[in-house]
C-alpha cells in the first residue's frame, strides 16, 4: 500500500508539473501574442504618422503651386494692362497725327 501510495504521489507531482509547464507555456504564448500586438499597433501608427506626413507635404506643395499660380495671373493681367495701355497711347498719338494732318491739310495748323 505504501508503495502505490508513493507510486500515486509520484504520478500526482507528475501531472502537476505537467500542468504547470502548460500553464507556463499558454502564458507565454499569451504574453508574445500580446507583445506582437503591440508591435503591429505601433508600425499601424507609425505608417498614419507617415501618411499624414505626406498629405501635409501634398498640402503645402498645391499651396506653393497656387501662390505661384496666382503671381502668374497677377503678371499676366499686369502685362496685359501695360500692352492695352501701349496700345491706347499708340492709338491716341496716331489720332492726334491724323487730326494734325488734317488741320494741315485744311491750313489750320
């Protein structure tokens, strides 16, 4: 009786390391599934963090674009302007010859 009294502890120790290997080896397996989590959390913010990063490149480049966009007009209506005032003087000189010549013409002038 003794004997199968030790052979039963022995086989009841025997389960329990058992068990507390298994209970062990859940735990880590809880504990890197946890870690990894983590890591995938981390590289999901990181990669928002880059994306947001590029669309405020994005931002600022299209307002570069259309400052220099709006310059551009800006130029453009001022040449347009500056020929349309060229011209008119060009107009006005060439009347004002006309109107000479014809006061010359009639001995006006």
């Amino acid at each position: 009786e003794e004997e199968a009294a030790e052979e039963a502890t022995a086989e009841e120790e025997t389960v329990e390391e058992s068990t507390e290997t298994e209970e062990a080896a859940e735990e880590s397996a809880a504990v890197e599934e946890t870690v990894e989590e983590a890591a995938e959390e981390e590289t999901v913010e990181e990669a928002a963090a880059e994306e947001e990063t590029v669309e405020e490149a994005a931002e600022e480049e299209a307002a570069v674009e259309e400052e220099a966009a709006e310059e551009a007009t800006a130029e453009e209506e001022t040449v347009e302007e500056s020929t349309e005032t060229e011209e008119a003087a060009e107009e006005s000189a060439a009347v004002e010859e006309t109107v000479e010549e014809a006061a010359a013409e009639e001995g006006l002038w």
